[in-house]
C-alpha cells in the first residue's frame, strides 16, 4: 500500500458545524471538534471557521492534541468584476503569515463568482457557466496566486465543487488544460465530483500527476436523486443529508478501488475526510471513529 510516512489523514470540521449551512452544529465550540478529531484516530484537520484566528492560540490547541493543519479554504473573485480580482490577490497575500505561522502548507481554493451553493435556489440548475472573458480571468488569477503560493512556501489546490463554476469532470478538465502543473494542484473531491456527474476514478485516472489533496466523503445516492428530481438546493441537499463518511453502509461509494490506484502510482499527501452531516442525526465522533476504521482496513494506515 502506501509508503511509509507518505499519506497522513485528516478531518474537516463541517460535521461537526456546517460552515455552508451554520445551523448544523451550531455552537460546537472549536476545542470539542479536535478534541473529538484527535480522539478519532486522525493526525490533521482542515481550518473551518468557528478556529481561532490567532496563530499562536491556534497552533497550541492543535500541538497538544498532535493535530497538524491539513489545509485552508480561500474563497476566489478572479472571474467578479469591479477590481474583485487585486482583491482577492491582496486577501490572499493578508493571509500567508498566518498559514506560515502554524504550519499550513496547502490551500484549497474555489472560484465563488455566481456560486449558488449559499442560496436558496435550486444548485444544479443555478451553477454559473463562466463566458470565456471570466475563464480566462480565473485561470490567469489562479497561475498568480500559485506563483505567490509558492514564494512562501505554500501551493494551491483547486476544490471543484457544487453550485460553483468548476462542478464537472468537464470543468476539470478544462481548468486543468489551461493552468500550469506546479503553479495549480487539484483536490479531488469523491462526492463533489458525482454530484456534478462526474466519475472520481476518470478524474483520478486523468489528473493524478496534479492531484494535491483527495477528500474522502461519501454519497446518498437517493437524496442525490431527489437532487435532479426536486430540484433541491445545495442547503436543502444538505439537510436531508446527501452526505456521510466512508465505511457508511448507506453510502454509495467504493473507496477501496480510488486508494488502491493512489498508492499503486505512490501518491503521497493528505487524505481528508469530510461528511457535512447534520451533528444532531450523525453523530460526529462517532461517524469519524468509523471512517477511521474504515480507511485502516482498506489502507493499513
């Protein structure tokens, strides 16, 4: 399987509180969600928005438990108009002593111009669909943003994701094909990518060689269908719970084959979990204790 010390495992926060949809979880306070990660059996989490935003009380709180950062979300404007895109960069640059000061080395990025995923409308039907002019203004501001990544010691991990401009293996494909290896990472997404109708094996097939971060996160193929058929909104998918963890027997995804091929072609990284669940109907610990196992029977790890 993987090469040893090659492939750490990590948590996201969202099960634990949602910050796409708040009320789920709301005032989980940050020392019990890595508290609970640690307990759980994981070495990292990503940032969410209820972490201390104090480097150093940040940084203390996740040494004690032997958490490290996985990663950090920064939300993108390239495609805005109305000097959006020298703001984004700036925000950016505003962030990199704090990723620095506790020890972040990769960022997941999202092109947000249109994003429907934080509205109440139908997510699928609502995605923006980028002209050519706001293409064009999110690759070149993607290839900046790397290269500033990459003088202080960061990189960018592109996160495609549902209700955004970059929902499809389609969309992938192309960012892929028009930014540059080593300036532009992609994170994989398993459940993102099917809501979108993609295939997570294609695109790992595909886009290995540029692939930084995978998110392991399971799917509920009927609230997927009630999806397409209801029109929900990425909220309302949310709350009828389209998501869980791996290992989840009502999930829909075989993750054995994916993590098979990652370490046959020596993929080296952070395997993220994530589940986005209501806290009230799946409990968290419990939820990541068996996504834990279910990684260590299929990994070693």
């Amino acid at each position: 399987m993987f090469a040893a010390g090659t492939v750490r495992i990590a948590a996201v926060p969202n099960a634990w509180i949602n910050d796409d949809l708040p009320e789920l979880g709301a005032g989980t306070s940050f020392e019990q969600i890595i508290s609970e990660m640690a307990l759980a059996g994981y070495e990292g989490t990503e940032l969410g928005s209820t972490y201390p935003t104090d480097a150093a009380t940040l940084k203390a709180a996740l040494d004690v438990r032997g958490l490290s950062p996985s990663g950090g979300w920064v939300s993108t404007w390239f495609a805005s108009k109305g000097g959006a895109y020298e703001k984004t960069l700036q925000g950016f640059r505003d962030q990199i002593p704090f990723f620095n000061a506790i020890g972040l080395q990769d960022v997941y990025v999202a092109e947000v111009t249109g994003a429907v995923h934080q509205q109440p409308v139908p997510a699928l039907a609502n995605r923006p669909v980028f002209d050519d002019e706001q293409w064009d203004a999110m690759v070149r501001g993607l290839g900046e943003m790397g290269r500033i990544a990459s003088d202080h010691g960061l990189r960018i991990n592109y996160h495609h994701h549902t209700g955004t401009g970059v929902q499809s293996s389609e969309d992938i494909d192309r960012l892929m094909a028009d930014t540059v290896a080593g300036e532009t990472w992609l994170l994989l997404d398993t459940a993102h990518l099917l809501v979108g109708g993609g295939d997570p094996m294609a695109v790992l097939t595909a886009h290995e060689g540029r692939i930084g971060h995978v998110h392991l996160k399971n799917l509920r193929q009927p609230v997927l269908d009630r999806m397409h058929q209801e029109s929900l909104s990425f909220w309302d998918a949310l709350r009828q719970g389209i998501f869980t963890v791996p290992g989840d027997a009502e999930g829909c995804i075989d993750f054995a084959p994916l993590l098979h091929k990652l370490a046959d072609d020596g993929w080296a990284g952070w395997l993220v979990v994530e589940a986005e669940q209501d806290p009230a109907k799946a409990h968290p610990l419990e939820a990541f204790r068996t996504a834990r196992r279910h990684i260590a029977d299929l990994t070693g790890l």
